[in-house]
C-alpha cells in the first residue's frame, strides 16, 4: 500500500515550549487515520506544518512520496483540508461559495460539477440559500464540500465536529466514510471524540504532549481478550487492599467517575468476581468494557486529563 504521509522527527517549537516532539507517523492510501489527543496534545500544530502553515522546527515531512518543503504547490494540488469551522462568505450561497474557491483554486467547474459536489455532502436542495441560514453542520459540510472543489486525493479534517448537535456529528461521519469508501480518498481526522473515531478510523495515532503514545490498526488496538473492568462497590477502599493483594495488583487503573477499574482478560473475570466475594467486598455493580476510550485509558493511565475524553 502507498504510503500517502510519512513523517520522521517533526518538532515544534514556540520559544522555550515544544508543542510537537520528535514525531513520527505514516498514512497509508485508504486510510481513514484517526488522530487523537486532548486539547493542546499537539493535533492543531502538527496538522498546520502538514499543510504548510507553520514551518516545523526540526524533521521531514513527505506527502505523496515527494518532501513537502521542495515540492509545495505540486503537492498542496492533491490536498483538501477544514480547519476546524470553515470560513465561508456568510452572505453569498452555497453554490456561490463553492464557484468562487473553486476559481481561487485556480479551477473553472461546470454548473454540473458544482451541483454535484453540493450533492455529495448533502447540500443540493440548500444550493442557493444564504449560508447565513444555514445550521453549523451545514456550513461544516459545505466546508468539506470546498475543500474537494479541486478533488484531491488526500483530505484534512481538524476537529471536524466540533460545536455540532448529534444529527450534525453523525451527518459528518457518514460523510467521511463515503469520501473513504465511495471515492477512495484518504482522510486524516483531527478529533478529541472517541466514540466518532471509533466507528471509522481504520488506523489510529494516540499523542500526549507532541509525543507518539501508540500508532496502530483500529482492529488490532483494541484486544477483543481483554477489558476494562468497571465496578462500583460498598467500600472501595476494602476492594483496592483486596486487589493490591491479589494476582491482579498490577493491573488497577485511576478510578473514573468514582468506580474501579481493573485491566482484565476476559476469561479471568469470573474469578476475580469470586475473589471479591470470597473477601467480602460487596458489589454494587461489575461491567465488562472494551472500547477506544478504554484503550485510550489503557494506554494514558495515571494521566490527569483522562476526563477530557470521557466527559
């Protein structure tokens, strides 16, 4: 498979703060790559040295196999990218929208062509109503739709969802498939949304402070062997002496939301259950979780910003 993004060492600097450090990734052609991280990880800055609006520090970038820094137009012709909310002339249509960056982009689109763009991401019926109308996951959308004006192989998506109501978020989402899918792009999702991440990346990058925690396949991130045990029960800190002192010692993870969790195989949990038991540790609840945000909690444990996932 082509390797779309490989970037070697990328860091940044702002004065004495490194808000990227020595970073390395790859994105292959397919992919919808799920980057995660917190608020300030490092998502925003290294998207921007991807796109050329901030220069890095230190390190490489290449895009489409050739570097970025000697081949810039050429590459940036095959790149679509939002920035978070899309700027957008909030007094001309969407339709007008479209023709007008569509001609920045040094392009010159039939009516047919834009009309289709607009129908693509959901917009066709909406084509010449003023974008002042519009919901924000309207205007998200025709964000999306200007950023494929030039159809580009590789897309750019930075806290896509951000500010959006359900409807708006899952609107997104489908979109993105469908540009995966139906159109065989490659997309690059900046989100803080697990759950979102979760029912399209089909790679994942995990940062914290600028640094690579883990990069991998979604499919194999996730071990289906394994759990979060989450538990509430009577007195947690009876059940923490009884845990400490058992064979899963090891494996007790930050309480969240003042239950226990333990990381867990699957097969042992009807045994850990009668340990509790057998030591008199009365339990309210016990479930059994396996999902992104509990691998995000797996691979962050002992961090103070786990809320910010899971709020």
């Amino acid at each position: 498979m082509q390797q779309i993004v490989k970037v070697s060492g990328l860091t940044k600097q702002f004065g004495s703060f490194t808000a990227v450090d020595q970073l390395s990734f790859s994105v292959e052609q397919g992919d919808v790559y799920g980057f995660l991280g917190q608020n300030g990880a490092g998502k925003s800055t290294t998207i921007r040295m991807l796109l050329t609006l901030i220069t890095p520090t230190a390190g490489d970038i290449e895009l489409f196999g050739l570097p970025l820094q000697l081949h810039r137009k050429e590459i940036l012709q095959q790149v679509g990218a939002v920035i978070e909310k899309p700027d957008v002339y909030k007094y001309l249509s969407a339709y007008e929208n479209l023709k007008l960056f569509a001609k920045l982009s040094g392009i010159n689109p039939s009516r047919a062509l834009l009309m289709n763009q607009l129908e693509q991401v959901g917009l066709a019926e909406r084509a010449h109503d003023i974008v002042k109308t519009f919901s924000q996951g309207m205007k998200q959308r025709l964000g999306i739709g200007i950023a494929l004006v030039h159809n580009p192989q590789l897309i750019v998506l930075d806290e896509p969802t951000n500010g959006l109501d359900p409807q708006g978020i899952a609107d997104i989402r489908n979109l993105i498939l469908f540009l995966s899918r139906e159109q065989k792009k490659t997309v690059i999702v900046s989100s803080h949304l697990l759950n979102e991440i979760e029912q399209i990346a089909t790679r994942i990058l995990i940062i914290d402070k600028g640094k690579k925690l883990v990069e991998g396949a979604a499919s194999t991130l996730i071990n289906a062997e394994q759990a979060i045990l989450e538990m509430e029960v009577a007195n947690k800190d009876s059940a923490n002496r009884v845990i400490a002192s058992s064979e899963w010692s090891n494996d007790l993870l930050p309480e969240r939301d003042g239950k226990l969790l333990v990381k867990i195989k699957r097969s042992d949990i009807p045994a850990f259950n009668r340990m509790l038991s057998s030591n008199g540790v009365d339990i309210y609840s016990l479930a059994s979780r396996n999902n992104l945000e509990d691998y995000f909690l797996q691979v962050t444990a002992g961090k103070q910003y786990v809320g910010t996932f899971t709020n």
